[in-house]
C-alpha cells in the first residue's frame, strides 16, 4: 500500500523540481534543471551544506573520460564494463553499469561547458587499478583547485550563504587545507551556480515524508521553524538525502559491523530511504559500505557527535594486529583495514579480529605523527606508549609473546622488502602514498621495520565513509517500486539510491560520481517528462 502524505491545502512553495539534500547530486540537478528552463528549490535537513561530501577529497570516478584521452591515457566502454562485472561480486546491474558509463563523460563535459567547475585527472591508481579492465591512471578526477578558490572567493561577496558550506570538522582531518580546497570547493562550486540561477535553497529544512497523488509523487513535507513546509514539484521530487550511517537502527538493521558509526556528517540518517519506502520503493545492497578504520580522539565532535578521525597507513613503520597479537591484513591499501574488522569466524560465533590496534615505533612519529598528535606533543589518554614491544603488548591487553614473534617476522621481511603473508606495497594502491611520501625508502617503499623506541598502539573502531546501499532506480534515477515499476514523479542519487552500477564493489570516487551522474541524468529526464 502506497503511504504517504496527504496533499496540503496549499503549497508552501511551488517549483518544477525540488532536490531533497545538499549533496553534489542534488545541486547539480538543480543547475541542470534550471537550465532547461525549470524552477527549482534545494532542501538542505542540516544547518550545513554538502554533506559527507564537502569532507572528502571532491574525487569523482569517470571511466573513458576525454580528459584522460588529452593525455594519452587509454580507456574504452568495453574496458570499464569488464572491470564493473569484476568487482561488482555478481551483484550489479548492468543497464545501470552502462548508464554510469556512458552518462559520466557527458556530465563532465556539461559541468565544462555551463558552469565554471573544472575537473582535472589527479593521477590516482584507484582500489583495484590492477584488476582485468581497471587503470593505473586517468579515471578519478577532482576539481581544479585554483580556479576554484579564485572564484570562490569573490562569490562569497555576492553570496553569503556559502559561508554555510560544511568546514572540516576538526584541523587535522584531511591535513590543514584551503578553505575552497577539494570535497569544500566542489560543493561551493555547485551552490554558487544554484544561487546565480536564482534556484532556492533552505538550510535546516529536513525533507520528512512525500506527497503522492493519484498514484504520483506532487512534492514533499518538511520541516522549517518548526512546522510543516509543503513543497510542489510539478516535475519530479530527488531524494539526494545522502547514507544510513548515521542511524543506529538501520545500521544494526542492514550492516554486519559491530558498532559502526560514520565519518560522514551526523544529518545521514537515512531520510530518502525511510521516505521512499514508506511509499512501496525497492531497496537493494543494503549491506554495502564504504569501511575505513577510524581512532577516537577524546571530546572531539561534529554537530555535537563524537568525531572519528582517519588513521595514517601504507607508510613504513606501522602495522595492525588483532586482540591475538597478531597481523590480519596488507595495511597499506585502506580498504583491507575495514574489511579486517568485520572478519567473522562462524564456529565460535566470534569477531576474530577485535579489537585492532594500529602499531607504529618512534621513526614513525617523527615523520607523520599519530592522528592528532604530533611528534612534539605529549601522548594523550587514547595513544598507548612503551618502551618495549611486550610492555606495549601488555598495556593494551594482547598475547606479548605472539605479539613480539609476529613483528619480529614482520621486520625481518621489511629489511628485504618483501610481505609473504599479505603482500604489502605489492598492488598499485599499496605502493600509492609510499612512493609519494617516502621514495628514497628501499626496497619497498611501503614497508619499514617497527623497530626504533617508544611503540606506540592505538585502538581501532569501525567506522564508514558512506553507506551505499539504497532506493532502487533505472538509467534516468527513476525509483522502482517493489513490483518493478517506476514510481511516477520520484527520483533519487546520492547515497540515497543503491549502487547498482558497481554492485558490491566500488572504486575511490564512485560515491560523488554516481551522485553526480545520475542528478544530471535525473533533472534532464524531469525536463523531458
């Protein structure tokens, strides 16, 4: 039975399209849709736009990309097929893999040609740039930073709400950055191109529960100053509401992970997804997530949440072992460290791996730091220190004598550069920031004994960039119902929507590119209906 809510006796605000969330998708269709002559409104549930987004690097992944082809770099439709149907785990859909494929280009070029966004290819291997089909170079691309800040700069005279693009949450997050850097810049980017198009956009106006007519999607009721504020969209509704991760229900519901939180921002609860299947909509890899190992670093917080920050890896001086003491991945590419904690071993019902401590000697320190901290300061109450391994061992509760063994073999191999029990900085991605950061390192940039005193050890949580299960949607981000078919006037990207261009697999960038792609595919498709 199609719920919903019950059309208002009069519209608060009447556009053609109106975008649920602030996310690069959902921005990017209210440019589009305004340029095909739509009115539109922009619905953001935080005080701050961009979400997860303005946090991130900006990437976007495009195979067959004609920037990449500027510089030589080959690529075909065959090509990125084959890799789709290789990582996907037999779980992707394929008009959706071709949709990606052919729409990503198209929406590039059309980011060129109407808005003064540049991308750039920024020369990463990605997670799988080894694999049948994949790239060692050319398929991410972020925005071009100069420009980007230059722009932006003077738009903020002209337009003072894009003060209210979301700032890391704490210095330290990704580095110290331009404040127009990257994930920040991108989405400034797209809202300055809102409001010179006259789009309207409200913050703290969470979208809550949609209104269907007649079997049709006519628009949305949200919340603003404290009541309803009923939407039309005469032509279509987006949900570009963003992941779950920051539900705790869904997240016990959905995903196989021990308490999982997000690094994302704290208003992805799941909104688009609750609102589309209250009204009949399919969902579908509901268990997929972007996993990356996170530290707690005492009092820190986003929008009055704990804050979980990323954890330096892939430089020499580092490992991760388990509560036996001992290692359980190649430390070195991100996504093994997140997949690592999840390891389950069904004869003892038990979580093999946890908890998991990240382990670096004083070398280390002096060079990167530890999270927060640097070299220079003292420790603090969630950075464990000894002056020997089975000191440290002990502090923080695993085996010593394991413990020692293990990083006594793990040294011995490092001297040589070699790992014969994960093969570190053996795949592109491994060797990536090694080769970066430390390439007068032989014999492998990416491996170093965990020799020099103090040791240090850290616990490591569970945490996610982005959960990416979702609505289910066509080529043109349609959503489909449960029996198969389109649900008239709703459409969804972002995190909201599953990603069933890549099934369960996923490359660094998809995330953004997908919320772009189809937010482009989605408002040109309203335009045409």
């Amino acid at each position: 039975m199609v719920r919903g809510s019950e059309a208002p006796e009069r519209w608060d605000l009447e556009v053609d399209w109106v975008c649920a969330g602030s996310s690069s998708g959902g921005l990017l269709a209210a440019i589009v849709a305004r340029d095909l002559g739509l009115s539109a409104a922009v619905l953001e549930k935080a005080k701050g736009f961009g979400g997860g987004t303005a946090y991130s690097a900006g990437a976007i992944w495009i195979p067959n990309n004609e920037l990449m082809k500027e510089l030589g770099l080959a690529d075909s439709k065959e090509e990125a097929l084959t890799f789709l149907r290789r990582i996907s785990q037999g779980r992707h859909d394929e008009a959706m893999a071709n949709a990606y494929i052919d729409r990503g280009p198209e929406m590039v070029r059309y980011l060129h040609d109407h808005t003064p966004l540049r991308m750039v290819v920024d020369h990463f291997p990605g997670y799988y740039g080894d694999l049948p089909g994949g790239k060692p170079d050319g398929r991410r691309l972020s925005p071009d930073a100069e420009p980007m800040m230059a722009f932006l700069q003077e738009a903020q005279e002209r337009h003072p709400l894009l003060e209210k693009v979301r700032h890391d949450p704490v210095p330290y997050y990704l580095g110290r950055r331009d404040p127009w850097a990257e994930g920040r810049g991108l989405i400034g980017m797209l809202l300055a191109c809102c409001l010179d198009r006259g789009v309207e956009v409200f913050e703290s106006a969470p979208a809550q529960q949609l209104v269907v007519e007649d079997g049709r999607v006519t628009g949305l009721r949200a919340q603003r100053d404290g009541r309803d504020f009923f939407v039309r969209g005469r032509r279509g509704v987006l949900l570009a509401t963003g992941g779950f991760e920051w539900n705790a229900e869904m997240n016990k519901r959905y995903i196989n992970s021990p308490d999982m939180h997000g690094c994302t921002a704290p208003s992805n609860e799941g909104d688009g997804h609750v609102m589309g299947m209250e009204i009949g909509a399919a969902t579908a890899l509901m268990d997929h997530s972007i996993f990356q190992s996170t530290i707690r670093v005492t009092g820190e917080e986003c929008d009055g949440q704990p804050f979980y920050r990323l954890i330096s890896f892939g430089y020499p001086g580092n490992i991760l072992v388990n509560g036996r003491g001992e290692r359980c991945c190649d430390e070195s590419v991100y996504p093994a460290l997140g997949w690592a904690s999840m390891a389950h071993d069904r004869t003892d019902a038990s979580a093999p791996n946890l908890p998991l401590w990240w382990i670096c000697d004083q070398g280390f320190r002096e060079r990167f730091g530890v999270g927060a901290l640097s070299h220079k300061q003292e420790s603090a109450d969630w950075l464990f220190r000894a002056d020997r391994l089975d000191e440290l061992a002990e502090m923080i509760g695993i085996p010593p004598d394991r413990f020692v063994a293990n990083v006594d073999r793990f040294n011995a191999n490092a001297r040589e550069g070699r790992d014969p029990d994960f093969q570190r900085g053996e795949r592109l991605l491994g060797r990536y920031w090694a080769e970066a950061e430390c390439p007068d390192h032989e014999p492998n940039p990416a491996l170093g004994p965990v020799e020099k005193p103090p040791f240090y050890a850290v616990q490591l949580h569970q945490g996610t960039m982005g959960n990416l299960g979702g609505l289910v949607t066509n080529p043109d981000a349609q959503v489909i119902d449960v029996r198969g078919e389109v649900i008239p006037g709703l459409y969804a990207t972002s995190n909201a929507a599953a990603l069933l261009s890549h099934g369960f697999g996923y490359e660094s960038g998809t995330a953004v590119g997908r919320s772009m792609i189809f937010g482009y595919q989605a408002a040109r498709h309203a335009a045409r209906a």
